[in-house]
C-alpha cells in the first residue's frame, strides 16, 4: 500500500489542474475551501516570507533534522534526532522533531514491520 503522502493531492493542486475549465470559486464552492484561502496558499507558494514563523521554521528545521537522521543510518527515533540536534545546537523542541519527522521523515520502510519469522 502506496504511503499517504505519495497519494493524497492537496486542495491547492486538484483546483490548479481544473481552474482553467471551471474557475476557481466554482470549484471552491465544490471543494470545503474558500477561495481567499487557495489564493493565500498560492501566494505563499511564490513568496516563502508570507507563511507563518513556525512554517518558516519548519521549513529550515527539515533538512537538519533529515540529515541528522541519514547520517545515524536512519536508526534514530525521535529523542534520538532531536538529544543529537541540541548537542548540535539547535534549539529545538522535542515536539517539532517529532511532526517534522511524522511529515515525511524517517518512515523507513512500513511493510518490512513485524516482517520476522519466528518459528
């Protein structure tokens, strides 16, 4: 089974593939967005200064914390990437690295789970 993230389409990307044949508020009326929404994502899209402080922050945070977990041969769990992180001097909260690692980061291999023999 494909991982979520490979699969689900944000709102912002099913009204960019159909805004030219149906505009975007009658698909916003469609979809449970508001246009003013879909505008404001597009517009934080093309200029990063527009997200919020902690987007902006995730957004520098990310690759950090990826390598951070390549480097230790993707072994490390959470306490793990964020205890090497403030050694490293990030200030970081144990919290961040764990959804920054939940969206996408250290996932490993799901169907190799519990994959043992034990006879």
């Amino acid at each position: 089974m494909p991982s979520r993230s490979s699969t689900a389409r944000s709102s912002d990307d099913r009204i960019d593939d159909y805004r030219d044949a149906y505009g975007v508020e009658r698909i916003c009326r469609v979809l449970p967005i508001a246009p003013f929404t879909y505008h404001e994502r597009i517009a934080q899209r093309q200029d990063p200064a527009r997200l919020s402080a902690r987007a902006q922050r995730d957004v520098a945070l990310k690759p950090e914390v990826a390598r951070v977990f390549a480097a230790n041969f993707a072994v490390y769990g959470v306490r793990k990437v964020w205890r090497q992180m403030i050694g490293e001097g990030f200030p970081v909260a144990l919290c961040t690295v764990a959804r920054l690692m939940r969206d996408g980061i250290g996932r490993g291999d799901p169907g190799q789970a519990g994959a043992h023999n034990c006879r």
